[in-house]
C-alpha cells in the first residue's frame, strides 16, 4: 500500500517538472505538498530501521535511504523558503545554456 500511495503521489511531482507547460505560477508548492505523505507514510520503514540501526551503532541500506529522502525533502524546502525556488513564475531552464547570464 505504501508503494501504491508512492507512485501515485509521484507522477504528479515529476510530470509538472518534465513537461514545462504544465508549470502554473505557484506550481513549486505542489511538489512540496504532494512529497510530503511521501517522505512520512511511504518512507516509514526506512526511517524506523535507520533510527534502530543507529542506536546500535550500525548502518544499513535503510540508512543511505532515510538519510538520502531526508536530505532530498529538506533541500527542496531550503530551496523554496529561502531560495529563488518558490518564486512565483519561476520556471527552471531547459538546458545548461538557457540560464540567464
């Protein structure tokens, strides 16, 4: 059920980012809302086993994982917050030579 919760959640996330047309003004929000239940429900077990690995003082796959969803979730908030992310407009460039000079 959680994979299912998952890849529903995601095709939303990914397809706005793929398909520049379908980016609306505030459109950097939806992501962040729809990866949410994402990084909580569906990433629960790898949380639960990387907190147990740590108290034992071991590491696991489970841990690269946790650590891995944690720190993709907290840098896209760093990035809309306090970056230029969650401007409203903001579209990112298609190639390395569409941004501006």
């Amino acid at each position: 059920m959680r994979l299912i919760t998952a890849a529903l959640l995601a095709v939303p996330v990914i397809a706005p980012a793929m398909v520049p047309a379908w980016q609306f003004e505030y459109w950097p929000w939806l992501p962040l809302t729809l990866a949410a239940p994402v990084m909580t429900h569906a990433a629960r077990p790898f949380h639960r086993a990387a907190f147990t690995n740590a108290r034992h003082n071991a590491s696991t796959m489970d841990t690269l994982i946790s650590v891995g969803v944690s720190a993709a979730f907290l840098w896209s908030q760093w990035a809309l917050f306090f970056g230029t992310a969650g401007t409203p407009g903001m579209t990112p460039p298609l190639r390395a030579d569409d941004r501006p000079r």
